[in-house]
C-alpha cells in the first residue's frame, strides 16, 4: 500500500537520527527547535527564581546592618566591648525563646507561656540549688518541671481542645503563680560558683549563653529541615486535616513540640538565672511577646508551615538590638512595648504578602 506524505513525515520526524529511514524533513514536516532556544527560557526562569530566593533571605541581615548603623549614630555607647556583650548576652535568650516560639508557630500554634515557665525555672533552679541539690538533678529537675508545663499545654491543646491561645494564656499564669508560691516573697540568690561558670562564664571572649542559643540553632535548624519529624510539623501547619488524614500521627507530634516548648522556655530561664544570680517570679515578662516577636520578624508565618529556626534567631538578634538602642536613649518601658507592637504588626503585614499587595497597588496606579 502507498504510503501518504504526511505518514512518511511523522515516520522521518520520529525516528532515529541514526536509521536508515532517518532523512531531511519533506512535505508538511514541522521543523524541529534547537535545543538551546529552548534551554534558554528556563535557565533565566531558573536564575530569576534563585535571585528572588536570595533577597528573600538576605532582607533579615540588610535589616540587621542597617539596625546597627542607626544605632551606633544614635548612641555613641553603641559600639563599646561592654554594650555589644549585653546586646549578646540578652539575645541569646530571646533566641532561645524565638526557637520555641517558631516550632510551635510553625504548626499554627502559639505558646505565650515561655516568660513566665522561664521565671519558674529561675525559681526552680535557684530553690534545688540552695537546697545543696547536686547540680546535674537540680538542673535536670528543673528542665523536667518546664517540659511538663509544656507537655500539659499540649494535652489541653490536643485533648481539651482549647485552642493555643487560651491554653498557654492560662499556663502563664499558673508558671508564675507557681514561681511566686515556690520564692515565698524573697529572692533566692544563686552561689553555687559552678553553675555561675555553666550558664553565665565564658569560653575565651565567647560567653557561654552564646555558644547554648548556637548550639540549640543547629540542632533545631537540622531537626527542621532533614528529619521527618520536622517535615512533619510543617505539614500540620499547613493543614492538620490532610496531615492526619494522610496517617501522620498529629496529635502526638503537637504534643512533643509544645513539650519541646517548654523544655527551652527552662533552658533560656537557667541562662536568666545564671546572669542574674537569682532566682525571681518576676522576671521574664514580656519575653512571650519578644518571642513572638522574633520569630514573625524572622519571616514566620503566624498561619503555619513557613519559616526557619536560623531566620526566627536573626530576628531575635534585631529584636534585642533595637531594644539595646531603645535603652542608650532613655526610651521609658512602656514606648517600648508600644514599638515592638507595632514592630510585630509591620513584620505579620508583609509575611502575610502585605508587600506583594503594595507592588500590585502600585502598578495598578501607574
């Protein structure tokens, strides 16, 4: 049978280069693009999306630097060996606490617990201490009570079904009444010199609350980004429907992270007892807001499943620095609270996609 043009076309379209059937395109053949225009598009597609990926990463440390440049022309204090050791010192336990607060976010929750768990630990530690319990079980008991706040906000959570804000509202003030009932009206004060050493010496020039809050940053970051567990969490923040209905084991994974919660909300407040020297019921409030603070400065998503741990301690780091330049100029506590509200509204509107929607409003204008 006579074959048609438009068969012998698609056969020499199709076939191997090679073959003997192989041979220029006749009749109605479409001719074939070199493979280069079409590579073209997608590597600048593939470069656009690594530079957008790039400034999105880099906005928190140009944030940063530009933080410290305002500082350091507002306050010629700013940049003295003894101001930039506080700036440290204090912002290793807002990132401590900014880690906590980004792993419960990060499922969609919230823990405003972590100040006052961290004045119990305070407490804590300080009674065992004096109490001449050995200090691996006073450190040790003291990490014990802090996840057991954490552990029983996630029952509540998971089993009471009270939503996070409600439960961890009610636990900062049974942490604090706690504290208060434990100190009986005194402060206790720590002399236990080897505890001093461990949460408030120095390693050289580095203190050691910075080498903890590294140390917790790694271990966080990696736990986050290449285990299961991790990918897990991100899932329940997305939707914790789908993730149960996929036989991801939800609740459980709720109930470790907010445990995980207030295991670190004891580890920031033996760092708090360690440079202060005592143990208080008093300490520790408003670090639930500075917590926050960081994490949604640091790029969380107070809607779940975005951010990192290293992004949420960057934030911490700006959150301490701008509280730092606040105190150099005198500023009273309570305009401070008033600009870190309005830091946490600036930093939700655009995670939120705040400066997409002005790009658009923009254009549109135009």
């Amino acid at each position: 049978m006579r074959q048609t043009g438009n068969e012998v076309d698609a056969r020499n379209v199709g076939g191997d280069a090679g073959s003997p059937q192989a041979g220029p395109a006749t009749g109605s053949a479409l001719p074939v693009m070199p493979t280069t225009e079409r590579t073209e598009p997608n590597r600048t597609t593939a470069t656009g999306a690594r530079v957008l990926d790039l400034l999105s990463r880099s906005y928190l440390f140009v944030f940063l630097a530009l933080t410290i440049v305002i500082g350091s022309a507002l306050s010629p204090f700013f940049f003295t060996t003894s101001n930039l050791n506080n700036i440290m010192l204090s912002s290793s336990i807002i990132s401590v606490l900014a880690v906590a607060q980004f792993m419960v976010i990060v499922t969609a929750g919230i823990d405003l617990s972590v100040g006052s768990v961290s004045a119990l630990a305070t407490v804590m530690a300080a009674l065992l201490l004096r109490r001449e319990v050995p200090l691996p079980v006073a450190i040790a008991g003291t990490l014990a009570v802090c996840a057991l706040a954490g552990l029983i906000n996630g029952g509540l959570i998971v089993y009471g079904r009270i939503t996070p804000f409600i439960a961890t509202l009610a636990m900062l003030s049974i942490a604090r009444g706690v504290a208060y009932l434990i100190q009986t009206g005194t402060l206790i004060v720590i002399e236990n010199d080897r505890f001093l050493k461990l949460f408030a010496g120095q390693i050289g020039s580095i203190p050691h609350p910075v080498v903890i809050f590294l140390l917790v940053t790694a271990v966080s970051a990696f736990v986050m980004r290449y285990t299961g567990y991790g990918r897990r969490l991100y899932a329940i923040g997305g939707n914790a429907e789908a993730a149960r209905l996929s036989g991801l084991p939800v609740r459980r994974d709720i109930l470790t992270v907010y445990t995980a919660s207030g295991f670190l909300a004891g580890l920031a407040g033996l760092m708090l007892a360690g440079q202060l020297s005592q143990g208080s019921s008093l300490v520790g409030q408003g670090y639930e807001l500075d917590s926050i603070a960081a994490a949604v400065v640091g790029g969380t998503s107070l809607f779940g499943a975005t951010g990192d741990p290293i992004s949420s301690v960057v934030g911490g780091l700006i959150i301490a620095t701008i509280g730092n330049i606040m105190n150099l100029r005198g500023i009273p506590s309570e305009p401070q609270l008033v600009i870190r509200g309005l830091l946490i509204l600036i930093a939700v509107f655009f995670t939120g996609g705040g400066g997409a929607r002005i790009l658009q409003a923009v254009r549109r204008s135009r």
